[in-house]
C-alpha cells in the first residue's frame, strides 16, 4: 500500500452555507501537494477536518487505506492557519512539550529540537519565550512545533505567509528534505508563484469544489492551449491573417497567438522567415496563476 | 502514548507554569504571613507577662511567684521612677502600709490579679468561644477558601482561554483527547490550591502550637481538618465549570465578564458566611448548600454546632453536586473549546454537537 492520504467525497456546511462539496483528493508520499484557492474557497476547512479538528458532514479521510485514528493523527504535523504557541514559554520548552504530547520520548525530542533549531537558525533564541520574537522567528518556531515529532504527514496552512525571502527558502528545504524521507506535505499559499516554484502536486479549489487534481506538469498539459509567442525584427501585426491564427496579444515586434487544432506552427515559422528576421519562437506555457485563473472562473 | 501520560504531561505543564508565576507566589507568601501574623504576632505583641518594679521583698516573691519579671529596687521612689523612664511596666509601692500599684496609663491586669484574692469562678458553659475567635476563625475559613477558589479557578480559565486565543489548541486537539486536556489542567489547579490550603493549616497550627494556645487549637484543630476536604471537594466541583468559562470566551479581556457568574457563585457564600456566622438556623442550612458549605461546616464544627455526622452529611452532598457540575463543565468546554468566530453562550456549547461527532470520530 502506498502511502497515501485520501480525502472522499467530504461535505460540511456551516449552517445553511455549504462549504465543501465531495472534495476528494490525494496526498502522495514524497509529493509536495499545492492546495490552492481564493479566500474562503474551503483550504482551512479541509485541512481542519484532515486533522480532526472539525467533523465532516460526510465522506472520511483515510491514510494508508484505513480510516484515520487518533493515533493516526498524533503521527501528523499541522500548522494552523492562525498561529500560536505559548506566550510565556520558551521555544524549546513548547518545542519539548509538543514533542512529549505527540508521543516522543525525551531523549527523541530533545534530539530533534536541537536538529530544528539548528536547522531553522533558531539555535540562539532557544530560551527565549516566543513572544520575545520577531514574527518571522515566531513563524519558524510554528513550523518547529508542526516537524518537532517527525511526522508521517505535514499539513500546514499558509507557511509562508508573513516569511522573508530568506525564511521562505530556509522552510523549503527543511520541507524538500522531509519529501525526500518519504513525507506526503499538504500546505495551502496565496503565493502562486511559491506554489509553483515548489510543489509536485496541485489541487485548486473554487466554492467548495476541487476543480482541478493532480501532478503540476499534468495540470499544465491539460490546460494548455497551443499557444505561442513569435518576436520578429518588424511588425508582427500580419499574424492574425495567418488561417488558424487567433491573435491573443500584440506589442510591436512581438506577437503572442493561439493556433487551432490541425494548423502548423511551422507554417507561421516560414511565413515569418520569409518575411525577415526571426529572433525568437516558441510555445508558450501556461503559468500557474494562468491555469487558476482559467479553472476557479 | 495513551490517555493517562497525556495528562501527565499536561499537568506537568500547568504546574511548571504556574509555580513561576507572580500572582501564585504573592498569594502564597499573602496567606502564610496572615497566618504567622493572626496567630504568632497577639502574642508577642499582647506580649507576656508586665515587668514589676519593687522594693518590699514580701510582695516581690509574690509577684514573681505569679509568674511576674520582677525587678527589685532600692525604695518606693526607685520604684516609681522605674515606671515614669518606662523600664517596667508596674510598680508596687508599700508606703502608706497597703501595697498599691502604679502604672502610666493601663491598670496591669496580672499584677492587679497577683496582689488580690479572686472568689472562685465557675464557668456554666467551660467551652464556649472566645467572642473575638468567634468573629475571626468564619471569618479565615471564607477567606482562605475564597481567594484561593478564585484565584485558582480563574487560573484553570486564563490557561484556557490562552490556549484558544493562540490557536495552539488546534494542534493540541489534535494530538490529545480534550478530556485530557481538561483534566490535566483541573489536576494541576487543585493540586496546587490543596498544597497552598495545606501549608496554611499547618503554619496555622505550627503557629498556636509555638505560642502555647493549646486551647485554641483543640478547638480550631478539629475544623481545620474537616476545612480540607471540603475545600477540595469544592474546589474540584466549580474546576470544570472555571475550565468552560474560560473556552466560553475568545480572548482573555472577554473572561472577566464570561467568567461573572462563577466569580458571584465564590463571593456569595463568602459574605453570608462571614455576615451570619452567628445566625444558627442560616448556618445550618449553609453548611448542606455545596457552594457554600466548604466554608459553613467548618465553622459550625469550630462553634460546636455540628453533630459528628454533618459533615460526612454534606460532604456526600457535595461529592453528587461536583459530579454533575463537573459533567456540565466538561461537556460545555467541549462544546465551546473550538468555536471561535463570534460569542458562543453557555446553552450553545452545551447543545453543541460538533464536540461529540468529533469525538465519535476519535473514537
């Protein structure tokens, strides 16, 4: 069986407002899987009911093919999409605790909180309570407490938000190296271009829907039309005259166009040839932002 | 890891936390010098026995055998003097023939009594109290047990509430039961409220004992016993209530008001017990009311107004009210522990379903 956490069918509702609506997806093990979608667009809902912090109305969350338990759970890493830790405690203090609560032995977790801390340079304000921190370190220290127990899944909600540059790339690679041992990651970005530059996997939500599934370049495949972009030494306005041609942007020089099914890309090439110098063609692939704004609509 | 490690741990967290903190410590260190100070401080400062300035040898052996510090002096106007410089409390002067006895602006009752053959007194009613323990003792039982339910109640809540405003409940939710959290932190709350109760008992009693009140004490003693567990039970029946105001409210300056009616459920009993201590039938019918009888049954038992039998009586009425307010408390931090968007009121997390599909879920 491989390691593969499976959301079915899941439906909530808060009140009269549907939420989530037979969401069903995947989260592959040494994948990191993008969840992607507008404010409200059910992110947190679904991670929250991952965790089993809310009920779904129906449907179940299975890990390995079995329907998750508690125990399951306590084998999680979860960044909530609010953060938080204790106020007056000192980052390895609640590292420690977190750690014992998930079901570590001491000599474990203080092993991995000197791994982390060191990883994530919070080495030196260790003692220090987090609410001495600045923010940034207080976000690294939350994602501490999500890896602090070793666990066989992460789930974290927006980890980059609020995070440097630096910190951002510092969290990739604590993440990257947890895929490597296998870990299946689920995290949540507004940051399209983060999600893009990271994750293997994408799921987009819309309404409460998933309306897309799967691997990124999969994704792009199938939401790629035939597009391409021609950069001439004159005037490209001649294009849109070309049979199957239909025009999608125009500047001067550079032309960028979608061909119908069954017309060449060669024969614009040579049109363009014969008309003077070519500096460059090629097909165009869809960005992220591109296929999200193409699939939420 | 199970269920009873989880609220080791917990525990073990609330305690670590609360022992460094202020609020603990000062009520703490508060309470023991009350009680060094109501019982050790009378009598050093009522302060033993007068100092007698006398010349008549004859009436210094009396005084002295009366138990009296004794300075002997040349004559009666050395006497005198010693008394006007303030080196003794009294003279004895035996000028005129009859002893008289000179003080600044206090007739010394002990020389007085020393000098002078007293009919024999007997008492029709030996153990009746001290009119001034009888105002003190209602009124150290309510306090003890007020400030420290209140200010340990309010604790279980501040711990809570700190715990939802930071969300780090999520990720504890996820890990463990929220039973264990609620007990572990009910645990930790009682524990250290018992210790404190405890360490005043004994300097309460360390304290008579030292300063040769025996007889207080073989009256106090007995109430003082009964006072902790019922204080325990009574603390552990209002812990879960304190634990549900404080997942009632979404931030801490929300707990004043959410945790009111808790607060007025401690104060009430409070003042009736200290304003009608004296009031037999009122007593009474206290010292059987859970909430106020951790206080009122010690009391009648100091004034000997309780039967052997009563507080075993109300104790057991108290042990089925803590079980059912304990229910209550624990199914409404259930239910309020996770909802944070908007106010959730005490009906609403008692009806809430949410809390029970989840743990049907876990299950």
């Amino acid at each position: 069986m491989t390691k593969v956490l499976h959301l079915e069918a899941i439906n909530r509702s808060f009140g009269d407002r549907q939420v989530l609506r037979d969401v069903t997806f995947d989260v592959t093990a040494g994948r990191m899987t993008g969840f992607v979608g507008a404010n409200g667009a059910g992110k947190t809902t679904s991670m929250r009911i991952i965790l089993g912090v809310l009920a779904p109305d129906s449907g179940e969350v299975t890990w390995q093919g079995n329907r998750l338990t508690r125990e399951d759970r306590r084998r999680f890493g979860y960044m909530p999409e609010e953060r938080g830790l204790y106020p007056k405690m000192t980052v390895r203090d609640q590292l420690v605790y977190l750690g014992r609560l998930h079901g570590l032995t001491v000599q474990a977790v203080n092993r991995n909180v000197d791994d982390l801390l060191e990883w994530l340079s919070l080495g030196e304000r260790a003692n220090d309570p987090v609410e001495n921190l600045s923010l940034g370190n207080q976000q690294r220290a939350q994602i501490a407490a999500a890896l602090v127990h070793d666990p066989d899944v992460l789930v974290l909600d927006e980890p980059f938000s609020g995070l440097d540059p630096m910190a951002v790339d510092t969290v990739v690679s604590v993440l990257r190296e947890r895929t490597h041992r296998g870990v299946p990651v689920l995290f949540s970005s507004h940051q399209l271009d983060v999600v893009e530059r990271l994750c293997d996997d994408l799921v987009i939500i819309a309404g409460g829907a998933i309306k897309a599934a799967g691997s990124k370049d999969s994704l792009r495949d199938s939401y790629a039309q035939r597009r391409f972009a021609l950069v001439v030494a004159g005037d490209a306005g001649w294009v849109r005259d070309q049979p199957g041609v239909t025009l999608v942007d125009l500047d001067g020089p550079r032309a960028v166009f979608d061909l119908a099914d069954g017309a060449d890309d060669q024969v614009v090439l040579r049109a363009a040839l014969e008309r003077g110098a070519v500096r460059s063609f090629g097909p165009v692939t869809p960005s992220l932002a591109e296929i999200f704004r193409e699939v939420a609509r | 890891m199970n269920t009873s490690s989880a609220i080791r741990l917990i525990a073990a967290r609330e305690l670590k936390v609360k022992i460094k903190d202020k609020t603990f410590l000062i009520s703490t260190i508060l309470f023991l010098l009350i009680a060094v100070g109501s019982t050790v401080l009378p009598a050093m400062l009522g302060g033993g026995a007068s100092s007698v300035a006398v010349a008549d040898s004859a009436s210094a052996t009396t005084l002295r055998d009366a138990g009296l510090e004794v300075t002997q002096v040349s004559d009666d106007a050395a006497a005198e003097q010693a008394v006007r410089d303030g080196d003794a409390d009294a003279a004895v002067v035996t000028g005129g023939g009859e002893p008289r006895v000179l003080a600044m602006d206090d007739a010394p009752r002990d020389v007085i009594d020393a000098l002078s053959s007293a009919p024999t007194v007997q008492l029709l009613n030996p153990d009746a109290v001290d009119p001034l323990l009888a105002y003190f003792v209602p009124f150290g039982f309510a306090i003890v047990f007020f400030f420290t339910s209140l200010t340990f109640g309010l604790q279980i809540a501040q711990s809570v509430v700190e715990e939802k405003q930071t969300r780090i409940v999520e990720i504890l939710v996820a890990s463990v039961p929220t039973r264990a959290l609620l007990i572990g932190k009910v645990l930790a709350g009682g524990l250290l409220a018992l210790a404190q109760i405890a360490l005043i008992a004994v300097v309460t009693v360390a304290g008579l004992q030292l300063t040769d009140n025996g007889a207080v004490l073989s009256l106090i003693g007995p109430s003082i016993g009964w006072f902790v567990p019922f204080f325990l039970v009574g603390f552990l029946m209002l812990a879960a209530l304190w634990a549900a105001v404080g997942a009632l409210a979404n931030r801490l300056e929300d707990l004043q008001g959410v945790s009111m009616p808790m607060q007025l459920v401690v104060m009430i009993p409070f003042f009736l017990v200290v304003f009608l201590s004296d009031n037999k039938p009122v007593m009474t019918l206290l010292s059987y009311i859970p909430f106020s009888a951790p206080t009122a049954m010690p009391v009648r038992l100091f004034t000997g107004d309780a039967a052997g039998w009563e507080p075993l009586l109300s104790l057991g009425v108290m042990v089925i009210a803590a079980a059912i307010l304990i229910g209550i408390g624990a199914r409404v931090y259930d239910g309020s522990l996770l909802r944070t968007n908007g106010k959730t009121t005490f009906g609403a997390a008692f009806r809430d379903k949410e809390s029970r599909r989840l743990a049907d879920l876990n299950s």
